[in-house]
C-alpha cells in the first residue's frame, strides 16, 4: 500500500497553495453552555496543520460536528472550534459561515500565505453524507474547489464514505496527515503481529455494536475482558439475572456462541456496582455478577473485578482498550473504569486506547495521557480498522 504523506507535499513546496485539510473536530459540547468539554481532538491535529502554516500554506480546514440532518443547525456550528483553534495555534483562525458557500468562497480567497481558515460544518450540506454517488459528488466538486492539494487527518472520520473523505481526494492531489499516519502505523502492530500476551479490554453499553469487532478479534487475542453495560448481557447468557441493567436480550444467543467459541478466553466481571437508579447520586452496592437484585441495575464493574482484570493486564505485553467499564461521568461509577486504566498505564505493554468515550475518559479521570502507548482519536474507525474492513477515508488515499 503506498500512501503519500505530509512531508510528500511539504516536500513539492506548499507556499501560497491552497491546502484543504480534512480534520475530525467534532469535540463534545457541553449540552448548557456550548462549551467545549474536551479539546482532545483539536490539539491532534495540531501537527499537521502547523507544519502546513510553518511552510506558507492557505490552510483551509473543513470538519463535521455532531450529526445534524444536511441543513445548518446552530447548535452543531463549528465556530466555539474555530476560536480554540486559534488559541491552541497563537494566531487567529478565520472563521467561514457557510462551508462552500460565498463566505467560504470569500475567507478562502482572502487568506494570506500562513493563514488558517474553518469552513462551517460539513454536514449542514446533505451532499457531505449522501448514499447518492452524483449528489455527494457534485458537493465534493464545490469543497475541491477550495484546495488545490488536500490532506486527510480526519482519522475519526475514515471510516465514512463521506464526500469530504472519499471524494475530495479522487480530485486533489492527496496525502494523509501526521495524526492518520500514526494512527494507521499504531494500529497496523496491533493487527500484525502483537507481542503477545494481547489482552483486549471492551466496555460501552452495546454488544450489538462490538459484536463485529470481537467476532474478528476472538481468534487472535490472549484474553478478552468486557466490562460497561454490554457485560450483562454476556452474563445473562451465563445464566445470571441481572436486574434491570442494560440488556439486548436478542444478542444473549450470540453471547453465549462466543464465549463456547473461545473457552477461557473471555473474562466477565464477577462483581458489579448496582444502583436503584441511573443516577448520580442513587443508592448503590457491590454485589456479585450471581446476585444482582432484581430492582437494580449495573452502573460499574465491582472492585474483585478490577482486580481480576489488573492481574491478566499486568501479564500483558499488547493492550487494545475500547470503552468506559462504567458510567465514569458519575464519580460513584467511575472506579471501574480508573481501575482498569490504571491498571493499563501499570503493565510493561504496549498500550492502545481507541475511541472518543474512553479518550474522554482518560482525559476526564485526570490520568496522564502520555502512560499510554497511543490514544486513538478514532472510535468507530479504530474498531473498523482492527475488523480489518477497507476504510473508505484510507483507500482513497491509497489511489
Ligand atoms: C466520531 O465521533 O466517532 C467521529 O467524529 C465520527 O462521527 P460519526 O460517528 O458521527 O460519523
Ligand atoms: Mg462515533
């Protein structure tokens, strides 16, 4: 696979050239204030589109934001980025109101050498994310005409066959960014050949969401521990009741075919915190996984569980983690995911998180980022790239 990058297109001089860079911006708000809670994903973009502003560039940087429904939605505006953005650059970004439109036309035509410009948000055009070949085609020509080379570091987002990651660069000259670079160079270790023991850990609320990704994982990892809400439903296919927890009664079936696939290699928790309520100040016990009282529900992993979980981490020598082991936003909640993250930065492996909501996590835990081997900016893409499926944003590269 031959993939040109960044320093390709530094290389043939980027000074005065338009350069269209698609980023994955869309950090999370907070839902009262518009606030931006977590600012994880700008600052992995930094690299890229510092090189480009050091070398001359017009950088013209476009992203989605949430998933408004292809017409502008102010609550999905991207211009809150637009000002972190600069802060975190040191020079102001300017700001275009619509994302093709005349205020993009005109922002772009009035940036100098080194400037930045954000185009508003690309899913307030129904082109950006349409199953229609000719309509996200026809949106792919107008953002096109805004660059005249393009850059993908929307790691996030290569898994979208979205006009501005599939179809922008089969009209640019194009290369893949600092931040998709390292994120493909990480998780190709992990899909080659992992120092083993490689111990997965999978939490979040569905089965039926990770259910690919195990089926592809099973045959290849040492352990595999799953914790969040998805856990109970593997152990109502082990045969417990479990209250009114989270459960996708239709994937029980399925649970119980993976875990007789794969004897022993499937680690459940064997307590659970569980609450009256999904609150954060609900009254709440640890219990055993064989003992969830049927009025209440599992809001985290109990502490043997941790334990459990840190002794198989400690062994491990590759480590892949996807999902919070818990409701981590409400402190009563949050041990289980501390603990096995905790337990993560401990191991002598090579780490990996992937995804925004255990990103977040790290981030919101106050645990230092940098104990990890590589936190992913990428949840649904990073699962995808581990399921081994061809990534849309990755083979339009690769042309
Ligand atoms: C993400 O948050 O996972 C990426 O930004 C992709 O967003 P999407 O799932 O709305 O396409
Ligand atoms: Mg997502």
């Amino acid at each position: 696979m031959t993939i040109r990058n960044l320093d390709d297109l530094l290389a043939e001089g980027v000074s005065g050239r338009r350069v269209l860079v698609r980023a994955d911006l869309n950090v999370p708000l907070d839902k009262q204030s518009g606030e931006i809670t977590d600012d994880g994903r700008i600052r992995a973009v930094l690299p890229t589109l510092s090189a480009l502003v050091q070398a001359g560039a017009k950088v013209v940087v476009c992203s989605h934001l949430g998933r408004p429904k292809g017409a502008p939605d102010p609550q999905f505006s991207l211009r809150p980025v637009a000002g972190r953005l600069g802060e975190l650059l040191g020079a102001p970004v300017h700001f275009a109101e619509d994302t093709v439109g005349d205020s993009a036309r005109a922002c772009v035509a009035e940036l100098a050498d080194g400037q930045v410009a954000l185009l508003e948000n690309l899913r307030f055009n129904a082109g950006e994310t349409s199953k229609d070949d000719a309509e996200r085609g026809a949106f792919a020509d107008q953002l096109a005409a805004l660059g005249d080379a393009y850059v993908d570091d929307a790691f996030g987002a290569v898994h979208r066959k979205h006009a501005s990651v599939h179809d922008v660069p089969a009209r640019l000259p194009h290369v893949a960014g600092r931040l998709v670079l390292r994120e493909v160079e990480v998780l190709s270790r992990l899909t080659g050949s992992p120092e083993r023991p490689y111990v997965v850990v999978l939490g979040g609320s569905k089965v039926s969401d990770k259910l690919a990704v195990i089926e592809a994982l099973l045959p290849t990892v040492d352990r595999l521990l799953i914790g969040g809400g998805m856990c109970f439903t593997f152990l109502k296919a082990q045969g417990h009741e479990v209250g009114t927890s989270l459960l996708e009664k239709d994937m029980v079936e399925t649970c119980r075919n993976l875990m007789e696939r794969a004897p022993g290699k499937i680690m459940l928790p064997v307590d659970v915190v569980a609450a009256d309520a999904f609150a954060p100040d609900a009254a709440h016990d640890t219990v055993p996984a064989d003992g969830i009282p049927s009025h209440r529900l599992g809001l985290d992993i109990g502490p043997e569980t941790v334990a459990g979980f840190a002794a198989a981490l400690s062994q491990a020598k590759t480590v892949f983690w996807n999902g919070p082991m818990g409701v981590f936003e409400m402190a009563a909640f949050a041990n289980g995911t501390r603990g096995v993250a905790e337990a993560i930065t401990k191991a002598d492996a090579f780490s990996v998180v992937g995804g925004g909501d255990s990103a977040a996590a790290v981030r919101a835990l106050g645990l230092d980022e940098s104990s990890f081997g590589h936190i992913s900016t990428g949840g649904g893409a990073s699962l995808e790239y581990l399921e081994g499926k061809t990534l849309p944003g990755i083979a339009a590269l690769e042309n």
